[in-house]
C-alpha cells in the first residue's frame, strides 16, 4: 500500500480527493492528477509524479511518501512552491521532508 501523510496537501483542480487517494491506492489509473512526493534522491526537496504511473506495479510498490496532490501539471508545482514557501517562512531551512512529517505526518 502507499504512503501518505494524514493531513496531504491538496492544490488546485482538485475535488474529491479523498475518492481519487482511494483509486490511486487501489492500483487504478488515475489521469489528470499529479502527486508531489518526498524525494528518494539527495539534493531534491519533493518530487511531482503523474497518478497514472502508479498503476505500473513496479513503481507503485516504490513511490516514496505522498504529500499531495493536484489536478494538472502547473498547479502542482504551484502546490510545491507554496509548500516550500511555508517551510522556509517557519523555520528559515528547506527540509520539507521534516517539518512535513512533524506537522502534517
């Protein structure tokens, strides 16, 4: 099953996002949704990954923890913006991945 933060964020385009998380988490294939995800890779903050991938097994089973989610391509990296923005305003650094998992995990 897929990891997500209780309280994921959710940006523009966006409605129902509780039955959309339930059809991602189920292996569907979801189109015209894109997750921002905490990143496995050093040096990068978070990731945006189209939901459709995630009907793949192979990446389903290694998507790292999901923070959110957006209804098309330029709202997510407007979503990631903002939540950058809000980490670097509260604590003057930009570990999202900490100060995500502390107040919304």
């Amino acid at each position: 099953m897929l990891k997500w933060i209780k309280r994921y964020y959710v940006g523009k385009g966006i409605k129902g996002s509780v039955k959309i998380q339930s059809q991602i988490n189920s292996g569907k294939p979801v189109t015209g949704v894109w997750l921002i995800t905490l990143s496995n890779y050093p040096g990068n903050i978070l990731e945006i990954v189209p939901a459709v991938l995630l009907s793949q097994k192979q990446l389903y089973d290694t998507c790292p923890t999901i923070v959110g989610m957006a209804g098309s391509k330029p709202a997510a990296i407007e979503l990631v913006k903002k939540i950058i923005e809000k980490v670097y305003k509260k604590t003057g650094e930009f570990d999202a991945a900490d100060y995500i998992l502390k107040n919304r995990g």
